[in-house]
C-alpha cells in the first residue's frame, strides 16, 4: 500500500470529488441509519472526506460528528461544511482498541484504500468504539481486487475483498448485518453494509498468556 499516493491523490481531487459526490446515492442509505439513531448521537466519520453530504446531513438531524481522514485539504473542506463537527487529519490504520466511545460509526468508500488483510482488525477496532447495539454504516469492495486504477485522472490504489467475505469478517468481528446490498450508483459498485453490534470481541495480545 502507498499511504503517501492516496493521500497526495485525495489531496488533489478533493474539490473536483466534492462537487460530484452527489453521484453517488448515499443518502438513502444514511436516511436508514438516522431511523435508528437516539437523537443527539455522537458519530464516528472514517474517511469523513470533505463532510458532504454525509456529516452534513448528521448535523441537519442534531447529531454530533467526528471525522478523520487520511487528506489535510479534505479535512479543511469537512471544516468549512460542518462548522460545528470536530475534524482531524489521521490514518485510519493507526486508530487504537477503544480508542472512541460513540453510539455510531460510518465510513463510506474508505476501507477498500487500507490493505484488504487489515480489514478484519480495523473491524475489531471499531467493535471496540460501540456499545452493545451500536450501528455501523460502511461501503466495502463489491468484487476481489487489488491494486492500482485512475480516480478523476489520478493514480488511486485499492485493496479488497468480495461481499461474502466481506459479509464474514463482519459477522466475526460481533455485527449482525441488518442490510447488505450492492449500490450502482455514479457509475461505480459498491457493497453497502448496515450493522449492529451485539457482542463484544475479544482481542488478545500476544504477550498476554490465555
């Protein structure tokens, strides 16, 4: 994986990125999760990118956002859309267990930019920021793949796996799956996953003895 390629890449197709997002349909998918939100939820944004429309729409309906991603020009544009969230420049891959305590975590066309075997332990990291019934709402690849293609005339690498492994290591990382569906919208596939936590997941370091 080369961080420095997908963050130089993000940093500059940020604002051409930001006015065509809208060709993607997420919002009918953020509209599901908002129904099972208790009002004022704090939410976790990975790969937040410039704030819209996803944390936008968070903060039309009075809840409380914290976005990361990986480019400092998106995370300037996330500033600028959602005045009131909090927004910091961070590699999603450095994120520590329990790191976060939040009702909700999103992450939308990020995970298949982070190496594919570590998928699953970014999984468990995000296990670890819920509470028992804590939703999360996550794009993942729709088909096997690994390696570099062009995104609006620049070099992007992705890495994942297709929606039935997709679908396991969410099962097996305490998620049950409340909606898995392939999204076609802006000319790209997508796998689009609604979760909810219903156990914990034990991680033991390798140090400690069983």
């Amino acid at each position: 994986m080369n961080t420095n390629l997908i963050k130089k890449t993000y940093n500059q197709i940020a604002h051409i990125y930001q006015k065509d997002r809208d060709s993607l349909k997420s919002n009918k998918y953020l509209h599901k999760l908002l129904q099972l939100l208790r009002p004022q939820s704090y939410v976790l944004d990975l790969g937040c990118g410039s704030g819209n429309p996803i944390d936008t729409e968070l903060i039309k309906h009075d809840h409380l956002v914290i976005g990361l991603d990986i480019s400092p020009v998106q995370i300037e544009l996330a500033r600028k859309n959602c005045p009131t969230g909090s927004f910091s420049v961070r590699d999603i891959q450095t994120l520590r267990l329990g790191e976060y305590s939040v009702d909700a975590v999103v992450s939308f066309y990020t995970f298949f930019h982070i190496p594919r075997e570590k998928h699953l332990e970014l999984l468990k990291k995000v296990n670890s920021f819920l509470p028992i019934g804590g939703l999360f709402l996550l794009t993942m690849g729709e088909k096997d793949f690994e390696g570099e293609h062009t995104m609006f005339g620049a070099n992007m690498w992705s890495s994942q796996y297709g929606p039935q492994k997709n679908a396991q290591m969410l099962q097996d990382t305490g998620f049950e799956i409340l909606l898995d569906t392939i999204d076609r919208t802006g000319n790209e596939n997508h796998q689009i996953l609604l979760v909810k936590k219903n156990q914990a997941v034990i991680v033991r370091h390798k140090n400690v003895p069983s």
